[in-house]
C-alpha cells in the first residue's frame, strides 16, 4: 500500500504519543485479529505501519529545527515513553505561526513547564504541505487558539489536505468551514478529539446508561486535574468557552431531555505540575430510579491523557484516507460523531461506531 503522509501542527504530548504509537505497532501483522491498545487494526487496506510523517510544525525553541523524532521528547513535552527507540524521520519542525497560540499567563510560570517561543520567522505552511506531498494535515493547537486552528483549517484548504482538527476550535461542525471542505472535495473530521477511555467517554456511556435503564439524572459535574501544558493554558478561563462547550453537548447528547446549566458543570478544574500528563477525572451524577429512589456515581478516572488522544487520531487518519481515496469531501459524518466531542451531528458511541464500521465497509457517509 501507498504511504498516507501525514503533516502536525502542535509538536505537543499528543503528537509524541502518536508518532511513538506510529512506531510501536509497526509489526503489527495485517489481519482482523484483535491487537491491544487498538480498536481497528486494519483500516481499509491500511496498517499503521503505512503512516508516515512528512511535515511537522511548532513555535518552541526546544523543538523548531529538530529532527521530529527528537522534538517529540522535548520539553515541556511530558507523556509517558512508551516507545524509547524512535529513529531519526529526516523531517525537520518548521516554525508556525504564533497568532494566539501561546497564552499570556504562561510567562509566569518555569520554562520546563511552558512554551517558550522560538525567534524565528514562519514559514509558509500551505508551501511546506505541497512540497511534501502531505494529504493529511492534524491540528494540535493548544486550546483557545481560534486563529491560529482557523489558519491550519485554511493552509489545509489551499493545500488541499485533509484536515482532522483535534482541538476544541469548531471547523467541521461550523457549516461555512465544513462547506469549503465539501466544496473542495476535501474530507475533514472534527471537532475536539475524544479520549479512547477518558472523560468525556465514560461520562457519555453513563448518562446514556441511565437514559436507558429509566434513570432519571438530575445533577452531574465532571471535573478534571493534571500537570501537562495543556492544563496550565487552560488556567486562563478566557480560552475555555469553546472546550467546555464542547465537552457539555457530548454529555447532554445522550440525554433525551438536557440538564439545566445550573445542574450541569463540566470542565478543567485545575493544573497540577507533578501529575505531568497524568490527568485525573471526577465524575459524580444524581438521579433517580424506580419509585424516585435516590442514586448516585461517584468515580474517580486516572489516565495518561495524550495516549488516550493517539488510540483515536490512529483510526482517524486512516478513515480520512479512506475518504481521500473515495473522492468524499466535507465533514465524515462516522468519524467525527465517533472520535470527536463535538461533532455537526451526535449519536450514541455505538451508533457512531456501526456507521464507522459501515464506512469502511464502503457504505456511502450520506
């Protein structure tokens, strides 16, 4: 099979888990047999091993100019290494550019825990897309970076790539984004990566659970901790409103009628150093069974956070292939209402991955 060539934007945690990943389940035999840490092995005709990074974008100068192989490790990059042995990938991190992709407060804190923004000029990204031949482009902007996710979308546009934007900044569930996508003929799959067992997951599968055991929930919240950049940049509330919307709708889709927002809270809570990428998840709901008998969760989730982003973006990359190779444009309805938070359209998980299933089968999106 041929190589997808794939471009990120963020040189990130999320992208050394995935780049790692790239290379871990490298020897994977083709086959349909069931391999751990994976919800497809084979998608199409396409293994992971046919995944290969042509181009790599970020602002820090810990990581602009480095091999990508050698960027993935750097600081503030702290995710688990689950893959020591990544060999040099010849493709050098350009300089992207900055726009509001670095929140102010981080000045204040160590540069081992923050960005720190690189003196050098931006290239030209769409340039770098098409002289690398890259087909599909990952967003990875940290959130709140409306312009600059806005930019990708667009470079993504005019190079025509496919774009899966993993950041909780609406594209493909904006209709005048998704239709220049579809106009193009260009898939995109978007918006805001779920985890493959995280938060907003679980908390969906059991506000869906009590709609169909007859629960009727009254209150939740979700709160999460940890000590990656992400949560540092999610100190500033300004950059909030699109993420925590985004992680609202995917619970309150499961219901058949949505809570109050004053019986509702989902969101960061706080940023804990020393739990680095370990992000910690409290899930609490209310309701009320046969009789109006009271119940009520309380669960706590620990996980490494930007793995969980991989065990998704893995498929996504391989299902926008797919499409590439099918001629389909716009949003991928399938995959986006399967592996992003918020997507044009909701259904429940395993609605979404029936019709994931029947994509690859090659039933038609629409």
């Amino acid at each position: 099979m041929p190589k997808i060539k794939i471009a990120i934007a963020g040189i990130g945690n999320c992208c050394s888990s995935l780049v790692q990943g790239i290379y871990y389940y490298k020897n994977v035999k083709n086959g349909d047999e069931l391999v751990p840490g994976l919800m497809h092995n084979v998608i199409g005709d396409y293994k992971i091993s046919d995944i290969e990074v042509v181009a790599a974008f970020d602002i820090d100068e810990r990581k602009v100019g480095k091999d990508l192989s050698e960027a993935i490790f750097a600081l503030p990059n702290c995710t688990e290494i689950f893959c020591k042995n990544v060999p040099n990938m010849d493709v050098k991190v350009k300089m992207g550019p900055i726009m509001d992709g670095v929140a102010a407060h981080m000045a204040d804190y160590p540069e081992d825990k923050r960005f720190v923004v690189a003196k050098k000029k931006p290239i030209n990204v769409a340039g770098e897309l098409k002289k690398t031949s890259a087909q599909i482009l990952l967003n990875y902007m940290p959130v709140g970076s409306q312009k600059a996710t806005e930019y990708y979308a667009q470079v993504a546009l005019d190079a025509n790539c496919a774009f899966i934007n993993c950041m909780p900044v609406f594209i493909c569930s904006e209709k005048k984004w998704e239709k220049k996508f579809k106009e193009k003929g260009i898939p995109c799959i978007g918006d805001d990566i779920k985890a493959q067992i995280g938060a907003t997951i679980t908390h969906r599968v059991l506000a869906n659970l009590y709609e169909k055991r007859g629960v009727k929930l009254e209150r939740t919240y979700q709160l999460n901790v940890g000590g990656n950049t992400d949560f540092l940049n999610m100190l500033d509330q300004a950059r909030l409103k699109s993420k925590k919307i985004s992680k609202t709708e995917a619970v309150q889709s499961q219901l058949a009628e949505p809570l109050h927002e004053d019986n509702i809270h989902i969101g960061p809570s706080d940023y804990i150093p020393w739990l680095k990428d370990n992000k910690i998840c409290y899930i609490r709901m209310e309701g009320k069974k046969f009789g109006d008998v009271k119940t009520t969760i309380d669960l706590k989730l620990s996980v490494e956070d930007s793995p969980n982003s991989a065990g998704c973006v893995i498929d996504a990359i391989r299902l926008a292939k797919l499409a590439i190779d099918r001629g389909v444009g716009g949003d991928l309805i399938s995959s986006s209402s399967y592996f992003m938070k918020h997507p044009a359209r909701q259904f429940t998980d395993d609605k979404a991955r029936e019709m994931v299933d029947d994509f690859i089968a090659g039933k038609r999106e629409r």
